[in-house]
C-alpha cells in the first residue's frame, strides 16, 4: 500500500540508528504470495525479517483494524504501543526509547 511503501524508509532508518541498542523490526505481510512479498521487499530495499501471513490468521488473532500497524514489543515479549497508521522515524523512537532506556 501507500501509506507502506512511506513508511519503510523511516523504519529502515530508525532501525539503523538503534540496532546496536537490541532494537529489531519484522515485516508482517498480511495476505499476498510470497512472490510479490519478495519482489516488494527486494525492490524497496527491506533488511528486517518479512514474515507472511497468508492466510491472514495472525491479522484476526490480533484484531488488525487497517496497516500499516505496528506493534512495539519490549524485550519480555509485551506489546507495549499499537500504532495504526504511517509510522515516521522520529514517533517510532519516541515510542521505542524509553524501551530501550535511552530516554526519549
């Protein structure tokens, strides 16, 4: 979609500035084939795991109410924030800093 294509850039570059922190991102698709997963990726230059979701279970089990959505879980596996819409570098690291213990 739009608003994901957008968004990438801007996870790609918050992924870089806190890897070094245990920072990581993986990709949800939500019901392509594995094919246009790939060539999308490839093409919009995606370094984070893309995980599918084909059959679109994992959108049900998590209630997913439009994308792109991005849920930020802390190093115990707790979803901390659910964001539902683009997702700029700069609102990214105001949610993932204090996760980290960089402060925000």
């Amino acid at each position: 979609c739009g608003p994901c294509q957008y968004e990438i850039p801007e996870l790609l570059q918050a992924r870089d500035g806190l890897a070094d922190l245990g920072f990581e991102i993986l990709a949800v698709n939500v019901g392509e084939d594995v094919e246009a997963v790939r060539a999308f990726a490839d093409a919009m230059g995606m370094t984070f795991p893309v995980l599918l979701d084909g059959d679109m279970a994992g959108a049900r089990a998590y209630a997913l109410r439009g994308i792109p959505a991005s849920f930020l879980v802390d190093q115990e596996g707790v979803i901390r924030q659910v964001h539902v819409g683009i997702l700029t570098e700069a609102s990214l690291r105001e949610y993932v800093e204090p996760l980290l213990g960089t402060g925000a």
